[in-house]
C-alpha cells in the first residue's frame, strides 16, 4: 500500500516558534503568534500542502481555536484536491446531524470530507461546552455516535436506545459519496476499544516504534471479526533538513526562550490530564530537557511546552525517511504531520523527503496517481 501523508492546519495562529497544543497551559508556555489564522494565511498553508502531495489537512477541534466545521468549510473553494480531516467531538452535536453534515459537506467539496473523532480528555473543557459525562462514559457515548452514524451513512433508518443517545427513525435523505473515513485515536482501554470496532484508522501520538507497535497490537486483537481491517496511523511533528546537524539546530532554536520554570510549569499542567495519551506523551520525556532523543530520530522537546502531539521526527531528509519506512514496516500508512511554521515546514518535507520515498517506491503524487503518471522506482529502504 502506498503512504498517505497530511499536513496540519493551525487555526490557533502560526509562528517560528512552539504555538498550540490544546491545553490549559501558562503564560509565556508558547510564542505569541506571528501569523494570525487568517483565511489567507490558511489557504496559504493548504494550497503548499496541496502542491507538495499531501493528501489531505488536519484541523484541529476545541476553544483553543478556530472552529474546523466553518474553516475547512471556507477553505474548500480555495483548493482543489486536498481533503480535510476535521476534527471534532461527538458530545457537541447529535449523531443525525453530524452524519448530515458530513453528507453536506461531501457534496459540496467533491468527497473531500475525513472526520477525527475526538472523544474529549478533559472533562474541565467539556463541562465547558456542557457536557457534564466523565471519561469513560464519554467513550461509550462515542461508541453509540459512531454506531449510529455509520448505519445513517449505510442508508438505514435507525432506531437506537443507548446508554447516553436514543434516536428514532432516523434517516438521512441523501447520503454521503463516498462516506467519509472516520479516525480515531487514543491509548486507553477504553479508547482502543471503540476504536477497533468503528474506526477506519487509528491514529497514535508519535512513541518511539515499540510502543506503537504494542497498541497497534492491541487495535488489531480486539477488532470484531468480519469487519474491514482497521488502518493505521501515526501524529508526528517533522524537522527535515538537508542535514542532521541543521535539523538538530532548528530543534535547540524552538525551544530557546523557554524557561526552566515555564517549562516546570506546563509540565505540572499536564500532569493533571486526563488523556492516556498525553501521560504517555509526558512520560517519554519525564520533564528533563536533557534526554529528549528517545529514539533515534524522535525528539520529546515539543512535548516540553506543548500539550497533545508532543514528539518529531528530528533529521536529515534520508534520515527522517527511513524512521517513516520502520513505522510504515510495523502498520503505518498514513503520517499527519506538522512543523513551526507549517507554511514553510510543509516545503522541507515535502521537496526533501517525498521525493526519497517516491525513489523507494512507497510514495506518488496524487496528482500523478490519478492521471496514471508515475515515475516511482523501487528501491531498498532498508537502514
């Protein structure tokens, strides 16, 4: 299977320093944005990612930020191909709703709709929006979401009584073409499985490839059997440069300016998470600024700042292509990925190391897919 790689949308505001990340942290924890989130600036980051061969855009959910509904909305009529991996919680919105609005959505960008569902890990930010469920029963409401859109998709008319939703003759008038590929992610119990019986892909944080490979163990072990195989995917910010000690420089330089006891800070911040993921992402750095390598090529200093995605590939181009093909050799075939600032990250990777995996025979063009024009040649990727 060829790789599918997507770029990240910052609707929080873009800069050359560490900005987002979704979590209640203190003042001076990220750079003030440079570049405000301005449509403009957006259609600037998306048409690159669509140039370049991205497939398609994350955008990410929460009051941290633009709301993804409304801007990938505006950002479709600026673009032509790439897709849109919209973020969003199934708390917010009911199941009939969400469904249509997907349908909606498909028909008036040409099917360029992907949903990430994201079950919410801070019930602080939840009651916020008036969603007074704790965790665990926030992913079963998840499940019951997912169950009953996915049947709406298949162009039931659904009756359902669970433990948090009940809907009755729900249909959908139109249905979406195609159905949008639902991801998801998580490291609970809990979130594996749901994820194993509804997504189409699960997405991990970026651990090092033992990790990874347990819970892609895990998705697999609990999928119901009969269902089409669970794909998977890895969330991963990138620094790519034309060499390691360039990459590793402009890894130093993004966390200059931050204290120790800002540092200190965000760290005892995220601590109180109540996401999995983020204490793994935590524990991987423990809070030392010191060892931040743990694995040869990923690199924990965003984590440092910055909650969520907490980890990058750190590299040469022939560098961070290689840790692409150990994580394609353990399952994954799709990386959305991220870099400071985005606009001019997407052009380190996607001119530095698309076009080695393209040599590897792992990667083309969608453009070039779909005219039937390719020029990959396989070639070993063993490192």
């Amino acid at each position: 299977m060829s790789l599918t790689f997507h770029w990240f949308l910052p609707t929080y505001g873009d800069s050359r320093h560490v900005v987002g990340g979704g979590h209640d942290l203190p003042a001076g924890a990220t750079a003030e944005e440079q570049r405000p989130a301005t449509i403009d600036y957006l259609t600037q980051v998306s048409s690159a990612a669509e140039q370049l061969g991205f497939d398609g855009a994350l955008t990410p959910t929460g009051a941290w930020c633009e709301d993804a509904w409304l801007t990938t909305a505006m950002l479709a009529r600026e673009t032509e191909r790439l897709k849109f991996l919209v973020a969003f919680r199934p708390g917010f919105v009911s199941p009939t709703l969400a469904a249509q609005m997907a349908a909606t959505f498909q028909r008036h960008s040409g099917g360029r709709l992907l949903l990430n569902v994201v079950t919410g890990g801070e019930s602080h930010e939840q009651r916020a929006y008036g969603d007074f469920l704790g965790k665990e029963a926030r992913y079963v409401r998840s499940g019951e979401f997912l169950e009953i859109v996915g049947r709406l998709w298949r162009g039931e008319t659904v009756d359902f009584t669970g433990s948090h939703l009940r809907v009755e003759a729900a249909r959908l008038g139109r249905l979406p073409d195609p159905v949008p590929a639902v991801y998801f992610g998580g490291s609970s119990p809990s979130a594996i499985q749901v994820a194993a019986r509804h997504s189409d892909v699960y997405l991990t944080f970026g651990e090092p490839p033992a990790q990874v490979a347990e819970k892609l163990s895990r998705v697999r072990a609990l999928a119901p059997a009969g269902r089409d195989p669970v794909r998977f995917g890895i969330r991963l910010h990138v620094i790519t440069r034309d060499t390691a000690e360039q990459a590793w420089a402009e890894a130093r330089r993004l966390l200059d300016g931050f204290t120790p006891e800002v540092i200190r800070s965000v760290q005892e911040g995220l601590a109180r998470s109540e996401s999995e993921g983020q204490h793994r992402m935590v524990a991987l750095h423990g809070g030392r600024s010191d060892a931040l390598e743990i694995a040869p090529n990923l690199w924990a200093g965003i984590g440092l700042v910055r909650g969520g995605a907490g980890t990058a590939l750190v590299g040469s181009h022939q560098e961070v292509a290689a840790r692409i093909v150990e994580y394609h050799r353990l399952g994954i075939d799709e990386f959305v990925l991220s870099g400071q600032p985005h606009l001019e990250e997407a052009y380190w990777f996607g001119e530095g190391v698309l076009p080695l995996l393209t040599a590897m025979g792992l990667w083309a063009h969608p453009s070039r897919v779909a005219t039937g024009h390719t020029t990959a040649v396989a070639l070993d990727s063993g490192q």
